[in-house]
C-alpha cells in the first residue's frame, strides 16, 4: 500500500464533507454521500478503513443525536435508539467485561475483542447518524424521487467503472488507491474493493433503475438498467445475483402497476446474458460466471468434511457466514443476546467447517477477521433476537408510515409509493447480502425515519406530537 496515496486519500475523506458542512452546502454533501455509499475507491485505510461516507457521520452526529433523542416519542425512533444502546452495552461486555479471546491468533491491536468493540460500535453509530441526516433533508426537501436519483447516480458511476475496467483492462481501484490488484481476470471490481462490492452495488442500482424506469417509462431509465445489468455482469458476483432475486420480490409485489414491464425487462435482460453466453466464439466471462456459481452454491468443496448436516448445510455459504451460522446453531444463547458488535469472527473462527478452500484462515493465522456478509446473520451475531426484534419494530414503523404517504397524502403520493418499495428493496437486499464497507444501508433507514416524520396521522396522536417536536431539532441544526 502507497502511504502517499492513503494521507491524500484521507485528506479527501475527511476535507471534504467537512468543507461541504462549513459552507452549509447541504445538496453537495447529500450527492458527495450518495456517491461515496456506491464506491469504495473515495475511503481511505489508516490503520482502520474510512469511508468518507461513515467520516461524514461523524461530522454530523452532534446534530443527529439531537434530532434522534427529540423522535424517541415514535414507535421507529424509540427502536432504534434503543438498538444503539443495547449494541453498546453488549460491546461493553463482550469487548472488554468478557472479552472473546483471540489467544494464538496473530492480530493487530484493531482486530482484538476491545479494538471491535470500539471500531464497529462507531461504525453503526455513524450510519444511524448518517441516516438521521439524510432523513432530515428528505424531510426539508419532500422530495423522495430525486434523493433516490441521488443514489442511482452513485451506482451509476460504479457500474461505469466496472466497465471500463473490463473494457481497458485497467484496475482503477488499485491505481487510485495504491492497493496491489487482485489478479481476476474476469471479475471486475472499477471503483469497489472488491468485485463482490460492485456486484452487489451495481444489483442494488439495477432494482432502482427497474423501478424508476417501471413509472416513467423513459429511455434514460432504459439505459441506466442496462448499464447496471452490465457492471453486474462483469463482476462475476454470485452475491451480486442474490441481492436481485431477493429485491425483485418485493418490487414485484409491492408495485403492481408496473410489474408486467419490469418482467418483460428482467426476461430481456436475461435472454441477453444468455445468447451472449452462449453464441460468444470464446466467452472467459461465461466461464468465469460458470465457476463462481458453482463454487458457491456447491456443498461438496474440495476438501470438504463435514462431521455434521449443520456443516454440510454451512457449506453452501460463503466462509463469513458458514462460520457464524454454524457458531450460532451450535450456541443459542448466543443467538438471543449476539456476540457484540463486529465480534462475530473471533466468536466463530473456531466453527468454520472444514474445507480447502477455507484454509487460508489457517495459513494466515488471524482466525476470521471480518463479519458475515448476509444481512440476517450480521445482525443476529451483532445484536442477537433483541436487537433485530428492535430492527423489526422500526421497519413496521416505517412501513406503515409510507404506506400511509403513499395511499393518503396528495402531495407527491406517486413519489412515495416510489420510495415504499425503494425501502422494502432496500431492505430485502440488506438482510440478504451486503458489504460490510458500505454505508447504504443508511439511505433505507433515512427513507424510513422521515416518512415517519411526515407521515398524516390526526392531531394529537404520538406521531404528531414527534413531529412537533421534530420541527426546531431539524431546522436548528445543518438544515
């Protein structure tokens, strides 16, 4: 790793959103977030990883916190700040009362129970604080079509760079970043740390565009899903491919207007991928699609042996999550309180099956160092049932928020119904893969919390009296 390229690095992630809050610059910063929630190349690595986004709320949480403890009197806010203080007390007592153990493993200070306690618990602080403000400018602007528009032209520049990584052969993010390349010939990463990173950015912005293109029935938007359905594919990502199947249920369901075009679209997609798979003269990227499915769907890896179905059946995940999925079948309790925030690699390094293509945790002799990529079993490591019992609170809450908006408010009902199933995409996808890098995440819980800030309820009720009390906490902060 270049140190030079790092410090300048920093100097942006840091200068500036700073910069862009000092000017009061408000729709800069939201496109400057938008655009560093979909690529990874604008973070820096200085003994931990930052990304600008997660720096940017940071810089902000003075303001969220205030406006977060004046929502508390609604049903989502009172679970979410919940949430964070029920990480944090499990941080405090699985980081540093009971510590996990990491005793003949060869960790760096960041990695120990302690240094994850601290990193990962302020790392969800961040995004919560994130998605606090961001709620509050949805809330000034009123304009939810256009802050996911925002978001799309993040994913937007990502597939773009997977593209042209593809095209020219270029590793961007290594050049940009001074990081060594990862030698994939036919897995492309553009802007994103890895090609998982823009498989599952570019499934996400592809949802989006599906939806936005559903409405409005444009060629712009016709065009914007097949430059998604294009980054997708050559990311080479299987988990890519999960994050589609699983926010196509809720856009198929939930948006019933437009669900015969979006089918026509997804079929057209597919036939393309296909002819062009197989009637190709030489196709390394079909090969490589070959491969990778195979690979991760497989149970029977190379090397494989399994003592037990639980393994047998873990072994169809990825090795984050085959090892906290065994960790947790095998410990219930620990499936009820959680492990602590980020803590899930030392609590399961000693459960991963056994596997050739697992060695590596061996030879490298750290145990596993980071945390399970599907959404569902981060949270039940994090937080346990308690903590996504809070989740489940807040996403009813904002659920029915925009349901009402979007059924019963004039104003804009269109564009909230457009953001009803944004949410519940955005959601699927969350539980089902994400990258732990990433930030977005944190425009779902905007989109939520201030739809139940606006949402129409009669005078009087909870909700209004939190929106009363909303007001001077929104308007007396950057907004």
């Amino acid at each position: 790793m270049i140190e030079g390229q790092q410090i300048f690095l920093l100097m942006v992630v840091a200068g500036v959103p700073a910069w862009l809050l000092w000017k009061r610059r408000d729709d800069l910063l939201v496109r400057w977030i938008c655009l560093t929630a979909a690529i990874d190349v604008l973070g820096a690595h200085v003994l931990v990883n930052l990304p600008s986004t997660r720096v940017a709320g940071l810089m902000v949480l003075p303001s969220s916190f205030t406006a977060l403890s004046a929502m508390r009197v609604s049903r989502a806010g009172r679970a979410l700040w919940w949430y964070v203080i029920w990480l944090g007390i499990l941080g405090i007592v699985f980081g540093f009362l009971m510590p996990w153990p990491t005793e003949g493993l060869d960790r760096l200070p960041t990695q120990t129970a302690e240094g994850r306690a601290v990193i990962y618990f302020v790392r969800r602080v961040a995004d919560i604080s994130l998605a606090v403000y961001l709620a509050r400018y949805l809330w000034k602007k009123r304009q939810p079509q256009r802050f996911i528009s925002l978001f799309v032209g993040g994913t937007t520049i990502a597939a773009i760079g997977g593209i042209a990584q593809s095209t020219t052969g270029c590793d961007l993010y290594a050049l940009l970043t001074g990081t060594p390349e990862l030698g994939l010939d036919y897995r492309m990463r553009g802007l994103n740390y890895e090609p998982r990173g823009l498989g599952l950015i570019a499934g996400q912005g592809l949802l989006v565009c599906l939806a936005l293109w559903g409405r409005q029935r444009s060629w712009k938007w016709l065009a914007l899903v097949g430059i998604h359905a294009l980054g997708l594919f050559v990311s080479v990502s299987t988990s890519g491919l999960f994050v589609v199947a699983a926010g196509l249920v809720p856009l198929l369901v939930l948006d019933a207007a437009t669900r015969k075009s979006v089918m026509v679209v997804c079929a057209m997609i597919l036939a393309l991928w296909g002819a062009w798979s197989y009637l190709a003269p030489r196709n390394d990227f079909a090969d490589s699609w070959s491969e990778n499915v195979g690979l991760r769907l497989a149970a029977e890896k190379t090397g494989t042996a399994p003592q037990t179905k639980l393994e047998e059946l873990a072994l169809h995940l990825d090795i984050f999550d085959a090892a906290a999925f065994v960790f947790l079948a095998s410990r219930p309790a620990m499936l009820l309180s959680g492990a602590g925030p980020g803590m899930s690699g030392l609590a399961s390094t000693d459960y991963l099956p056994s596997a050739d293509v697992f060695q590596w945790v061996d030879a490298e002799g750290a145990g596993i160092n980071t945390v399970p990529h599907m959404g569902l079993l981060r949270e039940l490591c994090d937080a346990g049932l308690v903590g996504l019992s809070l989740l489940a609170v807040f996403l009813a809450a904002s659920g029915r928020a925009l349901r009402n908006l979007s059924a019963f408010r004039r104003e804009r009902a269109a564009e909230w119904q457009l953001a009803r199933v944004v949410f519940w995409i955005m959601t699927a996808v969350y539980f089902v893969q994400g990258s732990p890098l990433s930030a977005a995440p944190s425009i779902f819980l905007a989109i939520g919390l201030a739809a139940t800030w606006l949402a129409g309820v009669p005078a009087g009720s909870a909700t209004a009296k939190m929106a009363g009390a909303m007001r001077p906490a929104i308007l007396g902060g950057q907004l």
